[in-house]
C-alpha cells in the first residue's frame, strides 16, 4: 500500500488550494490588511505541502525554464 502521509499531504494541499481560490475571488476593495495577510499565509503553507510532491516538482521545473528563458530573451 501506500505512503499514508503522502496521502494525508496531497488532501491537506487540495483543501488549501480550494481555500486560496474563495479567497481570492472576493473583491480587492473588499479586503482587509488582516486578510491579505491571512491569505499570504495560507499560500505558503500550500507551498510547503506542495514543495516535496511530485506536482511540486514539475512546477519548479517549469517556473525553471521559464525564468531561463526570460534570462536568455533579456540579452
């Protein structure tokens, strides 16, 4: 069978994820300070989870060749 805390990490992350679009939705002028704050902070913790994953690999890797390529295309 497998890892149960991979398992347990993938639903904590799709839970953030889910948290992270409501929240992002609402109206700019809308949110508070606290808010904004509050919403960094779960996106960084959608961050950790994701970070050791699979789904997190294959991110780095794009957001790697695509800051290679704007580098390249700079010069």
């Amino acid at each position: 069978m497998g890892r149960p805390g991979r398992l347990v990490t993938i639903n904590m992350a799709v839970l953030l994820a889910v948290v992270v679009i409501w929240r992002l939705r609402r109206r700019t002028e809308a949110r508070s300070r606290f808010d904004e704050k509050l919403t960094v902070v779960i996106v960084l913790a959608l961050g950790v989870l994701l970070a050791p994953t699979a789904v997190g690999e294959g991110i780095l890797n794009v957001l790697g060749q695509l800051a290679g390529s704007v580098t390249q295309a700079s010069r």
